[in-house]
C-alpha cells in the first residue's frame, strides 16, 4: 500500500530522556548507568512524518528522506535516500521532528526551524514554507528543551512552556486563541518535560503532576472524555516523563513502569488490548524504562540495561524485531544496547550504544537511508564523518568518508555513481563502495580503489571504464584484468592505473595519452605503457599524463601542443619520456599545463594563457619553471585552467577566474599565487573545471562555479569563496 495510507502523524520530539526525571531530548548523552565515555555518534535523534534526523557529536545536523516541504532542511525541496547536512545552525544540541517540520535548539538557547509552515509552526512569524533553518522569533529567553507535534512546536524556557503553531483544537494551549498562533505563547509554569502528539500536548510539572490539552477525539487527553480542552491536570497521575503518538500519549512512572491512554487500534497502549482508554492505563506489567516515545500507531521504549522495546502496529516492520507482526505488549526491537529511539510514523530511529544510527519500517520516502524501501530489523545508516580525501573533475567532485565515496555535481553521465544519473545532484551523494583508498574524478567519469581493485563509472564512450565496453554506467564497475592495484588517475576520457610495477592506461587515445607509442586507437580494457616500470604513482589531465618514480625524474606523455609534457618540447609524444627537472618528485596534470614540487619549490610548465603557470605572465612554458609562494610549500594541484597551492601560509590559487576558481573573492584573473580567505595551511586542495575544493582538518570547502551543483551546497549558486560541504 502507498505511502497516502499514512499521511498523518505524530512525530515526536527528539528523544524521550536517558534517565529518569530528566527533560525530554538529551541532557546527558551517555547510556544510562554507563560511566564510559560518551558515544562518538550522534548525540540525538529525531523522526517525522516520512524523514529522520541525527545530532552528530561535532555539532552537526544531518537529515533525510522526504523532502517536500523542506522538512530536510538543506536548503532545497530534493527528497534524499543519503544524510544532507543542515548549514546555518550554531552549535546545535537538541534535534526535534515534528510531522513535516523540525527544529534545533542551539547551545545559546535560541532556537532554529525549517520544514512546513502552514500554520507558523516555524516561529518566524511568517506562514512560508522554508528550506532552511530560520530563528524562532518571540520566546522570552534561552530554550532548555523542545517538542514538536503535528503543525505545533513547544519549547521550555526558564520551566516555563511556550508553544506557537496550529491551534485549531487549542494543542497551542489557549482555546480563545487564533487557529494559527505565529508568536511563542506561554501554557504553563513549573514544568520539567513535555511531549506533543499530532493535536495535543501533555506536559510534566516539577510537583510530577501531568497535564494535557487540545485534541481528545481518541481520549489522549486522559481526563475520560472525548472533549478537547484547555490545559488540565490528569486525575491520579503523577510521571517523570512521557511520550506522545499521534492520538495516543504515555508517562513513564517513578517505579520504571509506563501508563498509556487514548487510541489504541493496533496495541499502542502497550495492555494487550486494542481497547481506546480515556484515562490512564494501570501500571504496565514490565518495569525498568527509562525512556518512551509514540509514532503514528506504535510506541518504542528504552529500558535501564538499553534494551529497546517496541509495540503496537508493524505492519511495516517498525517494531525492529524481523517480521510484520502486530503487537498489543512490548517486545524487543533487536539485540544489542541502544541508548536513545524514536518513533515515526511508520519507522523507527535509534542510537546504539557505540554511537552509530540505526532505522527500520517503512524506508519508500528514504526515512531509512541507504535506499532501504522497507526493513523489519534495525539497519545502519551511514552518517558522513571527517572526508580524508577529494577530488574535482570537470564539473563535478568526490571526497572520501570513511571509505565510503560521496560525489555531487554534473551527473549526466552516471558520473557520481549513485544509479540514478541525474541532470545534476547539487549535494553529496553516496556511491555504493566500501573500502576506498583513493577517489579520482575525470571530465565526465569516476574511478576508485577498493582492496586493490579499481572500479570506475560513468561515461564511457572511449572505453575510459575499462569494463571492456563503451557504455556509460550509473554505478561502479570493475576494471578488467586489475589487482594489486597501488593508484588510480582518471583523465578527460582515459584512465591509467598502476598494478605491480606496470602502470596501464586505457579509454581514448586521441593524443597519445595512452602511452603505447601510437596515438588514435581507443583502448576498452587496460593497456601496458610502453618503457614505464616501477613508478610509484600516476596523474592525469585532459590528454597528457605523467607518473612519479622513486629516484627519477616523472615521466609524461600524450599531447605537448603549449609544453605540457615538460620535456622541453612542444611536439606531442606517445611513449613516456623524463621530464626536465629531475628533483620533481609530486606531480598534478591540468588540462593543457601541469605542476608539480620538488621538495617545497612549485613548479609549472605548459599554457599559460590565463596565467595557470603563476609567474606573472602568460608566456607558454615547455618545462618546469619555478614559481613563488609564500609559506612552507606541502602541495600543489593542477585544474582546467587554474591552479593551487597549499602551504604553511594557507591556501593560494592563480590563474583564470572567471567563475570565482581562484577564491579570492573577485573575478579577475590572477597571475601570481593569491592567498584564499578560510582555508588553513597545509589543506589538500583539488583544482577541476571553473571550480576548487579544499579538504582542511576533515572539513570539505568549495568554490567557484556551481551551474551543476559542483559545490555541494544544494543549490546553483557560484560562490567567490570557499563554501562548507562536509561535514
């Protein structure tokens, strides 16, 4: 049945509490009765309607799944199967998801939302829909904690609790109120935790009293009527926190037992019945939780050794315990020690106790991750970490995360490799290969290695896959005939890797960049260079290519028309040959120039027409020619027509600028080196066509031009300087 069956629920607030008495969302992150250290994942977790989202330790939001009402905060409307991250927020340390919105608390107390706006629920003063996270407007001073339902949000400031959004059965708390209360409204006073359901509300007071307010179709307001009402104190209650599903709310009791009330058609209530209860169950049989939360007709709970329980509806597998099977009373999700969990409307998110995400139900939206349409048992979703390597292409990049390649970018060829071959995917994607050791980025193909193989995809019309066809590919493909291999280069249309001591290039030869000593015959499948043994490492540009040895000067090959080649020549050469300067020991082919070190002297030879040689001219340069910048030189790249350079000093790039590539914050083509604003000394730098990348303490920058989402910020604008893509 389609994803309309469910267009309703109850999203819950971040994450019930981790120990008892305590507010909801976190304040401690540990596993309860756990002194180790704190998880090294997230440190919170969220779900909506048909989207999740998880609080990174590093103080970033990540989101993903449905997308349609900017609920994923990124900044665009693009539904997706992998985590987006959320830019604009300060050091977020709360998460809340409500039914298509959601909001973070930051750690100065203000608070930031994004997603669907129907009814103000955003804070902003406003009824528009937004992609990113906007300020919430109006509250009386920091937020301590949060609480979202289905079109209202709720935030606790000074154990007071302001709430704003949909009021049309009084879940805002003031039943003479407008439909739509766009300002932050205080309910009550004295309160230590508070849940929100899809039209109601309940809170703990610090006297353990408990009170609720809006919707009571189903009795989730627990006071035995179906009417709904103004804030009131439930009969014979007391709790230290609570949860709320879409019709259906639950408080954790003193003694470790939960009490549930209100709807209860598939078993949420938890009592083995399927009978609605108006007033609050007695105890339940199974003690020791510690924490509850509700989705839409299921309702999950942590207990005190971490065990996760689920119960009612799971018809999509959101219980978590491998099968289908509706449930009236708790059972186990899965094995293992969780320590928090979130109920959706037809998933369920957690965080286990090594810190890693895992989500199960109903994934059709991406709510899974992964593109898991649907999964009965906990699976992992994989959040972005610190990158450990990138590369730009022609108009499109990759960066390693944790051996996991995500790309973004021009995508008509297949080129970012996540299957679905798209105009452009402007922000990163994952591509399904584990293990990689290195990511190389051509004009319009990808390659990589992966436990000494390599695998490449997208175009493919030269043969530069080396699958032994001439077909694109949407997703990786192994490279016929490779093993152990040490390094991989993928050019224009060709590609050149090195196995053992040969190094073999294949795809289009149209200049000799093969370096077989013949030039025109295109190659599917890898072929050996001519006279090249033993080197240790291998570039490539648009039709030249070069490769390092140890105690020898770099050889190169294939075209030569502006020096390219570096061998003192302009004639193109087919085989490899030395080039002039011997003590080059790091080398970056470009597209008509290349760069190189030899040990911290920069060096740049070929076109230089829009002054990529950095020499202060545009005169052509048929060998390396030594070049100033400042700082302690540790690396230096080549791209289309620019270059960069990265030292003690920082970050510097010189040559064409015509689309912000140089980062400098103009347009002008620059000459000699300039120094790039934000980035630190000694970042990896990336050069591709009109655009940079930086890689700088495990964070990846772009810049530059963006017309194919090649900076990874989500949309299509160019930027003059560097912008934040990981994490």
């Amino acid at each position: 049945m389609g994803d309309d069956r469910c267009v309703k629920l109850a999203a819950l607030a971040s994450l019930a509490a981790l120990s008892a008495g305590c507010r909801f969302g976190f304040e401690d992150h540990r596993p309860v009765g756990d002194d180790d250290a704190p998880p090294t994942g997230p440190l919170g977790i969220a779900t909506g309607d048909r989207f999740s989202c998880a609080l990174r330790p590093d103080s970033t939001v990540w989101c993903w799944g449905d997308n349609r009402r900017g609920q994923l905060g990124d900044g665009t409307l693009v539904s997706r199967a992998t985590p987006a991250k959320i830019d604009g927020l300060a050091g977020p340390v709360e998460i809340a998801a409500g039914f298509q919105h959601a909001c973070a608390r930051q750690g100065d107390g203000s608070v930031q939302c994004w997603g669907s706006n129907d009814h103000g629920q955003l804070g902003d003063m406003t009824q528009v829909v937004r992609n990113a996270p906007v300020k919430v407007l109006g509250l009386p001073g920091a937020a301590s904690a949060l609480a979202l339902g289905g079109g209202h949000s709720c935030a606790l400031v000074g154990g007071e609790l302001w709430c704003w959004g949909n009021n049309e059965n009084g879940e805002v708390g003031a039943a003479a109120a407008p439909t739509s209360v766009l300002a932050p409204s205080k309910v009550l006073d004295q309160v230590t935790a508070a849940a929100a359901g899809q039209s109601h509300t309940c809170a703990v007071r610090s006297d353990s009293s408990m009170w609720c307010w809006g919707l009571n179709n189903r009795g989730q307001l627990g006071d035995g009527t179906l009417v709904k009402h103004e804030p009131a104190a439930i009969a014979d209650l007391t709790a230290t926190g609570l949860g709320a599903g879409y019709t259906h709310t639950c408080a954790l009791l003193a003694d470790g037992h939960y009490s549930c009330w209100g709807a209860n058609g598939s078993g949420e209530l938890g009592d083995n019945t399927t009978a609605v209860r108006k007033t609050p169950n007695p105890a339940s049989t199974l003690g020791d939780f510690i924490a509850i939360a509700g989705g839409q007709a299921h309702t999950c709970g942590l207990l005190a050794d971490h065990t996760a329980m689920c119960w009612g509806l799971g018809t999509d597998g959101e219980l978590g315990n491998g099968d289908v099977t509706t449930l009236k009373r708790p059972a186990a999700a899965a094995p293992g020690a969780f320590a928090a969990i979130a109920a959706g409307a037809l998933h369920t998110c957690a965080i286990r106790n090594d810190g890693s995400v895992a989500c199960w139900g109903r994934g059709a939206s991406g709510q899974l991750a992964g593109g898991i349409l649907a999964a009965w048992s906990p699976q992992p979703v994989a959040l972005p970490a610190a990158a450990t390597a990138i590369d730009a292409g022609g108009e499109h990049a990759c960066a390693l995360v944790g051996g996991v390649p995500y790309c973004w970018g021009d995508d008509h060829n297949g080129q970012i490799g996540d299957g679905n071959g798209q105009p452009a995917v402007p922000a990163p994607a994952a591509v399904a290969l584990s293990n990689v050791s290195r990511i190389t980025t051509g004009d319009n193909h990808t390659c990589a290695l992966s436990g000494g193989l390599a695998y490449c995809w997208g175009a493919n019309d030269a043969g530069q896959l080396g699958d032994g066809t001439a077909s694109s590919k949407l997703t990786p493909k192994q490279v016929l005939g490779l093993t152990g291999v040490t390094a991989i280069a993928a050019g224009d249309a060709f590609s050149c890797a090195i196995s053992g001591t040969a190094t073999l290039c294949w795809g289009s030869d149209a200049e000799g960049e093969l370096g077989n000593g013949t030039a025109g015959v295109n190659q599917l499948a890898p072929m050996t260079v001519t006279g090249l043994v033993g080197a240790t490492d291998v570039t490539a540009g648009v039709t030249h290519a070069c490769a390092m040895k140890t105690g020898a000067a770099p050889m190169c090959w294939g075209e030569n028309l502006d020096g390219e080649v570096g061998d003192g020549t302009t004639q193109a050469i087919a085989a490899p040959v030395a080039i002039k300067v011997a003590a080059i020991t790091q080398v970056s082919a470009g597209s008509a120039h290349t760069c190189g070190r030899a040990g911290a002297t920069p060096y740049c030879w070929g076109n230089n027409s829009d002054g990529e040689i950095g020499d202060g001219s545009t005169m052509e340069r048929d060998a390396p020619f030594a070049i100033t910048v400042p700082g302690t030189l540790s690396s230096i790249v080549a791209g289309h027509d620019h270059s960069c350079a990265s030292s003690s000093l920082g970050a510097y790039c010189w040559g064409l600028n015509e689309f912000g590539e140089v980062g400098d914050a103009t347009t002008i083509q620059r000459k000699l080196p300039v120094r790039i604003p934000g980035i630190g000394p000694n970042a990896s730098l990336a050069a591709g066509d009109g655009f940079t990348c930086a890689l700088d303490a495990g964070k990846v920058s772009c810049w530059g031009d963006n017309t194919r989402g090649q900076l990874g910020t989500g949309s299509a604008s160019r930027s003059l300087g560097p912008v934040e893509v990981f994490p």
